[in-house]
C-alpha cells in the first residue's frame, strides 16, 4: 500500500524524487570486486515508509479508541 499507492503521490509533490538511487560510494569497483557503497537513499525510503505506516496505524487505534468511548456512554 504504502509502495504502490501512497508514495508515488508524495514523489510526485516532490518533483518527482526518488531515493532509491541515492548512495555514497566507499570504494570503487575493480574487475575483481563490486563497489562499495552506502545506500542512504534506501534508509531515506525505509524511513518514510515506516512513518507513514505507524501514523496510519495510530490514526486507526485512535479511531477505535473514540468508537469504544462512544459505545461506553
């Protein structure tokens, strides 16, 4: 959900951003070994997404919390 439906939206309100691809390299590739890098882009986007999860899940406990209250009265 959060994937597919929820940030293309939010990349789009950014200019098209995309973090994915965003990383640091350490060491560069030889012939023998692949490069080094450090993938920040990929933690920008683990970030976002687990932000927008848990408020979505807070808005949803909050939700229930306000039907029970109402329910008790």
């Amino acid at each position: 959900l959060v994937t597919d439906v929820i940030m293309p939206p939010i990349g789009l309100l950014l200019g098209g951003a995309d973090f994915k691809n965003l990383k640091l390299v350490l060491k560069a590739a030889t012939l023998e070994k692949p490069e080094v890098t450090l993938n920040y882009g990929q933690f920008i986007n683990t970030t976002i997404d687990f932000i927008i999860v848990a408020f979505s899940i807070f808005m949803v406990v909050k939700e229930i919390n306000t039907l029970k209250k109402k329910a008790a009265k």
